[in-house]
C-alpha cells in the first residue's frame, strides 16, 4: 500500500474507527438505541415513522449541539500526534507535530517528527510543502474541501452542516457524511469537560483510521497571518494545480 505525505492526510484524513473490527451502525440504528432505550419503552419495526421521525428530530438536536460548540472559538492552536492504520489495525505512519485553526477556512498543519512536512490553507488555496523533496503542490481549497466534514472546524457555511447527520454521546460526537463524493465517511470528535477538543478519528473510503490525539489546546488566542502565508525558499519546485482563468 502506498503511504500518502502524513501532512497531505489532514485534508483527506482517512481512517476506520477505534473498534477496528467492530460492526458498524447506521445512524439510525445508533440515534434508536440511545433514545429508545427505556424499561417503559414500546418495541416498534426499525422502519417505523414514529422512530424516523424521533431520530431525524434527535439529529438536528446533536448537529445544533455541535454546530454551538464549535462556534465558542475562532482559532485554536495545539500539539497533535497521529497515527494512521489500516483496517487489519496494522500502523502505517506516525507524526506528531503542531495545528494552528484560524476560522474562517484558515488552517496550518505542520509534522515536526519523523519527517517534516506543511499544510497551509488561507482560505483560497492549499498549499502542501515538502521540504525533503523542495517542492510545493498547490490546490484550489473550495475543491479540495468540497464535501469535506473536517471543514466544520474552520467553516460555519449551512452547505457544509446540510451534508452532514451527527449523533451525540456525552462528550462524543459523530458526524456522518450524507454525501456519495466525500472522501470522509465518518468523523469523530471528542471533547474534555472543558469543551477543548482532546481526539479526532476518520474514516475514508480506503477502510483507513486516521487517529489524532491532541495535547496543550488554547483557545481564542491571536494567531498571526503570517501564519497563513505561503513562503519558500528558491530553486523549490513548484507544482500549482489551480485552475487557471481562460485567456479571452
């Protein structure tokens, strides 16, 4: 199996879940099982339009839950380590280095450890920097996160939200692409008591688990542009994949 940049993998973030080889519910299913679990509860066929009916209104209840807690901050900075697996639960690669969010659409993802490497988004194009190999790809953001659900955490956009179903346990939430062309399925967030974000887990269509633990999170602290800014040094090659305006 070939192994991706582990930089480039924060936009795609591939992944299956922490339960390896555990069968996986459909949302409904889930949505069901927490809220018709009651000793006074009746027994209804799983295609009844009263638990349709209960699990679509539950669902909007936990995607406005999330959707408020997310809104608290507007840049967050923290140190991350990363694992990806396959889903036999083989490790693949590892990393760990530093994220800088900065709402809205910005982001900067660079791996310290074992090998360096960069992500910057500045909310017009993505920038993949690869000081080993001294080249640079750059992508248009819009499509390169279209149907992404990472972009929650950088976008408020109702687009974004309307192609998403989430489901809640405590302090867990689960999002659920609704989406055929997302190259993420299923994203997990888990959240501390303080409501920092202490865990990420993806899944992509590969059947790979992309786990991201993070550590020394703070909230709403000014983060520079120049952050943000896209910068290197000559004799880089450059491979710009944007689309470009047609001469007229």
């Amino acid at each position: 199996m070939i192994k991706r940049p582990l930089a480039y993998s924060l936009i795609l973030l591939s992944g299956i879940s922490f339960s390896l080889h555990s069968q996986q519910l459909s949302v409904n299913n889930i949505l069901v099982a927490q809220r018709a679990q009651s000793e006074n509860s009746v027994s209804l066929p799983t295609n009844s339009p009263i638990l349709k009916m209960a699990s679509e209104q539950g669902s909007k209840e936990d995607k406005a839950s999330l959707r408020s807690l997310l809104s608290q901050f507007s840049t967050l900075k923290g140190t991350f380590s990363q694992t990806i697996v396959d889903m036999q639960g083989e490790e693949l690669q590892s990393a760990s280095g530093e994220l800088f969010l900065q709402k809205p659409q910005k982001l900067r993802w660079s791996v310290q450890a074992p090998d360096e490497s960069l992500i910057i988004a500045d909310g017009k194009s993505v920038y993949n920097l690869d000081p080993f190999l001294e080249q640079v790809t750059i992508v248009d953001q819009a499509a390169f996160t279209q149907s992404n659900p990472l972009m929650l955490l950088i976008s408020d956009e109702q687009q974004q939200w309307d192609q998403v179903s989430v489901v809640k346990q405590e302090n867990t939430y689960t999002i659920v692409s609704l989406t055929d062309n997302s190259p993420i399925n299923k994203l997990i967030l888990r959240f501390d008591a303080q409501n920092k974000l202490t865990s990420l887990v993806s899944y992509d269509r590969q059947q790979q688990a992309n786990l991201l633990d993070f550590s020394d999170v703070v909230l709403n602290q000014h983060v520079s542009n120049d952050d943000f800014r896209f910068s290197t040094n000559e004799g880089w090659i450059i491979d710009d994949q944007r689309e470009q305006p047609q001469s007229k």
